[in-house]
C-alpha cells in the first residue's frame, strides 16, 4: 500500500503528489514500526516484558493484575489487554493497553496464556 502511494505520489498532479508522498510515508512509517517493534510482548520467569518506540518495560509478576478490558464505541466493539501494576489510589503504577494488532493474537488466549505463566496463581 505504502508502495502504491509513493509510486502514485510520482505520476499524479502537484497537489495530488504531495497528498499521495505524505500517505505513502505514514503507511511506510507504520510498517517499519511494526516489523522493528515486534515482538510487543513476552514473557518468562521473572515477569513480562513489554516492547515500546523507546525501549523495553519490564514488569514482575508480583502485583501484575492481567485482565481483558472490552469498549464499545460507535457501535465498534474492541478487546484490549490491560496489564496494570497499581497496588492502590497513591500507587500510579504502570498501565499498559496492547490490541490485537499489537500482540498478534486474541486479546482472550494471550491474557489465559500470561495468567498460566504466572508462578503466583
């Protein structure tokens, strides 16, 4: 797609040109995000690891609250993955959301396969 609108960004109109070059560098942007940004989550013995533009969060288990948050908006229905480690109303902790498109998978068998590594439970 990135491919096609920087392709097109050549052949078209000056107008066009600069509407298809900033389309094709957007699509082309998220694509390297994706593929340098991959894997966004794992896990092991020590907790899980979350993956981000800056670098890596590492989270224990200890306190690790995993559950499947699912919102609804404009008639759209979308399942998150919430990984919280608030410990109360003074602890900010660390939240972190990851989609579908972000772990690869259904939110649903990642937060049951995170909760069976979980030495804790």
């Amino acid at each position: 797609m990135g491919i096609a609108l920087a392709l097109g960004a050549v052949v078209l109109d000056p107008a066009g040109r600069l509407l298809a070059a900033c389309a094709a560098v957007l699509v082309l942007g998220l694509v390297a995000r994706d593929l340098l940004g991959r894997p966004r989550l794992s896990a092991g013995p020590d907790g899980v690891q979350v993956r981000t533009l800056t670098g890596r969060r590492s989270l224990g288990w200890a306190g690790l609250r995993i559950q499947v948050r699912v919102t609804r908006r404009l008639g759209m229905s979308s399942r998150l993955l919430e990984l919280d480690t608030a410990t109360g109303p003074d602890d900010a902790g660390v939240l972190v959301l990851l989609g579908r498109r972000d772990l690869g998978a259904d939110p649903d068998d990642v937060a049951r396969a995170l909760r069976d590594l979980d030495p804790g439970r």
